[in-house]
C-alpha cells in the first residue's frame, strides 16, 4: 500500500450504492490506496486494501472522504471530514443533490481526478450551537446546513426571544426558527421562505418558521454575528435539531446560541459549475425558450 488512503461513506438503504462502493474502492486500491470503509457500512466492499474503520478519528489523516447516496449520506460524511478538515466529495445516487459534486454516471472519472489530484476545495461555513439551561452548558454541537429550534409538541407553538450581538432583536411566538448557513439557504431554511444565498457570501440566516407576528421576515446577519435564541420560561419546551440529524431537548427558559463555527466544512470541486447552474437543475427553473434565444 501506497501512503494515500481514502474514507468511503455509504447510503446502505440503496441496493446499488454498495455496489458502486465496491467500483470505487477497487480503483482506489488498484491506484495504491488504502480505502477505509466505516464498519457498519463495509458488507460487500471486500477487497484486499479495504479495511473497516469506526469512531470519530475514521477520517483522520486521508486524503479525500467519499460519500455515496444523497445529502442526508453527505451530512453524515461531513460529521467525520469536519474535525479530520478533510475535503468532502459526494456522489449523487438520490434525486438532485445540491452539497453532492457529481451523478453516478461520472462515477469513474470522479476517482480519476481524485487519484490524478485534479480538484480545488473549497471552505464551507458552519455554525458551532450551544444550549444553556440555568447558567450551565448542557449540549455543544455544530451543523453545515442549519441548527433549527422547534417546537416540542405538535399542539403548542414555542415563545422566543431572539438578540442578535446581545441586543433583542424580537420576540416570536412560533412553530421554530432556522439559523442556517448560505450551504443550508437552499434547504430548510428555504423551504421555511428564507433567501437563496451564494456559498461564497459569508452570512447566517435567521428564519422564523410560521411565526405569529408582523415582523416574521428572514434576516440575514453578518458572518461574525451571534444570534441567542432564548425560550419563555413559562411556555412549552422546544428541541433543536443540527441538520435534521442530532436532536437535543430545549427545556424553557434555555439559551441556545449560534454563532459562526470554529471549522468550516471543505467540499472538494471536480469542476468549475456556477451556483446558478446547480440551483437551475435543482428546482427545475424555467431559462429554456426565452424569446431572444440567448440563453437556448
């Protein structure tokens, strides 16, 4: 084995993504790789240079994270590229992807630009979460796409107070709010009327999500800002969910804050593609046809 090694992270759900697995990792092998699989996912990538890996340090020193399946497989990726500061490339074998950087179709040409060292990386923000219950921490985590606190029960909205660089911003009483990152801006945070925002803006998006008051508008804050979300402490109990992946109850009167994270994620890029190219593929925009023929 060669010195180069690589982390494959795998949608198992999907019957073919372990096949692919398997495609991927014979190349890397046959390119003098080490390929790491984690162990829960490693039934049917048997090869000789395939070894099973599993704990937080599972990407800890390789060159390149693979993750094979949709964005919610990339988001588990990202929890072990993060603290390694690995670059991230994903596979798209679900429906339109937006972190992920190519289709299965290209699945080959991927490998060999990454064994030729033909990509960039690019930085994305993140965003570092605390919840604080009577003066004390009880819960760190982190998010790419959004942290969001919601409400605990279906029945009962959540009263807030959100301060913005420790001064009040507004109270809500509401189903949530969506503090997401310009990664996120086409996620949750979208789908609860926030802005698109370019991943090259440095910024954190506030989103109320059906929010009972005149000023329920996105905002968008400065990247070095720190939103406080603080609970009524006579009103129901929230939860706060990190990209829809990790939940932590919120009990009343807790303090989450959100602020710019101390790591950024890195996303490896094949090839140069406008944002504005991904985002027309993603919700289908209409350019086609336009009277002057510009733009085909």
């Amino acid at each position: 084995m060669g010195d180069r090694s690589a982390l494959l992270v795998i949608h198992t759900g999907r019957p073919n993504s372990v096949e692919l697995a398997q495609l991927v990792a014979a190349d890397l092998v046959a390119a003098d790789f080490e390929v790491r699989v984690v162990a829960d996912e490693a039934a049917g990538v048997d090869l000789p240079g395939v070894v099973g890996v599993s704990g937080p340090e599972a990407a800890e020193g390789v060159e390149m994270v693979f993750a094979l399946g949709g964005d919610g497989t990339l988001l588990r990726a990202a929890e072990l590229a993060r603290p390694a500061m690995v670059p991230l490339l994903g596979i798209n074998l679900g429906k339109v992807g937006f972190l992920a950087e190519a289709e299965v179709d290209d699945i080959d040409k991927v490998v060999e630009h990454v064994i030729a060292r033909e990509y960039t990386v690019d930085s994305r923000l993140t965003v570092d979460v605390c919840i604080a219950h009577e003066g004390e921490v009880v819960v760190e985590s982190w998010a790419l796409n959004e942290a969001s606190v919601e409400k605990g029960s279906r029945e009962r909205m959540i009263e807030l107070r959100v301060d913005v660089d420790g001064r009040p911003l507004s109270r809500y009483g509401c189903d949530g709010v969506v503090c997401a990152t310009p990664t996120g801006s086409t996620a949750y945070a979208f789908s609860a009327g926030g802005p698109v925002v370019w991943p090259e803006v440095e910024a954190l998006l506030l989103v109320p999500i059906s929010a009972h008051a005149l000023f329920s508008r996105a905002v968008v804050t400065a990247p070095s800002s720190t939103i406080t979300i603080t609970l009524d402490p006579h009103a129901a109990p929230g939860v706060m969910w990190c990209d829809g992946r990790r939940a932590f109850d919120v009990p009343p009167g807790s303090q989450i804050t959100v602020r710019r994270g101390s790591l950024p994620v890195k996303v490896a890029r094949l090839r140069h593609r406008p944002f504005t190219d991904r985002l027309v593929a993603k919700f289908g925009l209409p350019v086609a046809g336009w009277r002057s023929n510009a733009h085909g």
